[in-house]
C-alpha cells in the first residue's frame, strides 16, 4: 500500500511540478490544480443544483447595475488582452502567426507574454460569474449545456495553457477571443443600459462570430499537426483540438435551430 501511494505521489509531483513551467507554476490558481477544480465543482453544482433550489421561493434578483460594472470590466480587460496581443506580438513581427514556439528565455517581453496569459486564464474564472448571474436572475433557460460546457471547459484548459505552455502558438487563441468578447460584452451592455437600441440581428450575428472564432481556432491548431518543422507542443493541439470542434457543433447547433429552423418554421394559426 505504501509503495502504490508513494508512486501515486511520485507522479503528482511529475505532472504538477517536474513537467510545469516554472515561470507561472507559482502564481495564484496554478501551483496546484486543486483550487481551479474546486470552482468548478462549486460553480457546476450551483448553477445546477444549490442556485435554481435557492431562488425556487424567491424573486428574480435586480442586478442592473452590477451586472454593468461586470459588462464594462469585461469590456475593458477584452480590449487590454486583444491591443496588448496586436501592440506588442504580432503587428510588431514578434510572434508568427503561422507556428510560434515557446520562448523560455528570460526577457521582458516574454515576462508580460507570461503575466498576460495568467491574466487571461484569471478572466476565464470571472467569466463563470454570467451563469450566476442568469441563475440569480431566474433565467434559468439560459443556463443551457453549451453555456455551462463552454465556461468550465475555458477554465480547464486555461489552467492547462497558464501551467505548462504559457506563450508561443496557443497565444493566439486567447486573441481571438479576446476580440470576440469585447464585442459580446459590448452588446451586453447597450442592451442592459439602452435596450432600445438594439436590432434583433445583432445577436445573430455575435453568434455567427462566435462560430467564426472556434472555425478560425481549429485551424489553427490543426495545422501545427501536419507542420513537421513547427516547434510547439503538438500534444497541447490534440487537448484543444476536441473541445474546440465539440464547442463549434454545439453553436452550430444553436444557430442552426434559432436562426434558420425557427425561421422556415410555419405558423401555427
């Protein structure tokens, strides 16, 4: 018993220590991957157990105005990750587009590469604040599978890209999306604090960008795969390859029977 116990901690130690990158393995959320595990444990039961239980009896909480500072953070941290990507990374030449490997020599641009990752992977975690939000809210419909995937999978896989692989071609992907959600959060706020101004078609069209955002991601993982001279880590491309096409169904999916099935549906009368 003691042998099994002792190898299972030799490989804990392995894959927690030995295999991480030194750079960020200290930080907040990363050193261990108990913490992030716990929250989205607690936020999974939440928002499907604990939260709609609690609000059962209970009015919808009015969270005008939080739910506007969140919008506005959000929009604000977006924006800073997306220009500090473009700014500093790519419009520059420093980073390649096609195939980037991973830069671990000590200089000050990969010092900012490496805090804005675990930035990025910190926004991942404030993100799960919109299924609390809706649940709060009693809009429950809204806490739907591909909502609740989608933010515990970005958690996931943040920690995972913050631990072992934080800079180089996976930077990218935190660029992207980036712009994606200063766009989101920007609609979110015009239609909380002037509804009026907003058109029907904005929202499928942010879905159309979102689709656009996981098509535009898979490529560019996958390419790294038939790329024999690209020197990032082709593993990290068959973890993010999944949950990126799995993510691109279900928003197909989504759109598929809210923009065009609902659209050729026929009245009843």
């Amino acid at each position: 018993m003691g042998t099994i116990m002792e190898n299972i901690t030799q490989y804990y130690n392995f894959l927690n220590d030995d295999l991480a990158d030194p750079r960020t393995n200290k930080f907040p959320f990363v050193s261990s991957p108990v913490p992030i595990l716990a929250v989205m444990y607690v936020y999974h039961r939440f928002v499907r157990s604990w939260g709609p239980t609690f609000m059962a009896n209970r009015p919808p909480y009015n969270l005008k105005k939080v739910i506007i500072v969140y919008n506005v953070v959000q929009i604000f941290l977006s924006t800073y990750l997306a220009l500090q990507c473009l700014t500093r990374l790519y419009l520059p030449g420093n980073y390649s587009v096609w195939c980037q490997k991973i830069i671990y020599e000590d200089t000050p641009l990969e010092r900012v590469v490496v805090s804005r990752v675990w930035l990025y992977y910190m926004i991942k975690i404030v993100d799960l604040l919109d299924t609390i939000f809706f649940v709060l809210r009693k809009k429950f419909s809204h806490v739907s599978f591909l909502h609740v995937y989608h933010h515990l999978g970005m958690c996931f896989l943040g920690f995972i890209g913050t631990k072992y692989v934080p800079g180089g071609h996976g930077v990218m992907l935190g660029c992207i999306n980036s712009m994606v959600h200063s766009v989101m959060y920007s609609y979110y706020l015009v239609s909380i604090v002037r509804p009026q101004w907003v058109r029907q078609w904005w929202k499928k069209y942010i879905t159309q960008l979102q689709i656009l955002q996981f098509l535009l991601l898979i490529l560019h993982f996958g390419h790294v795969l038939f790329e024999p001279s690209c020197e990032y880590p082709k593993w990290i491309s068959f973890m993010f390859l999944p949950h990126n096409i799995f993510i691109l169904f279900l928003f197909s999916d989504f759109y598929i029977k809210e923009y065009i099935l609902k659209k050729t549906k026929p009245k009843s009368n």
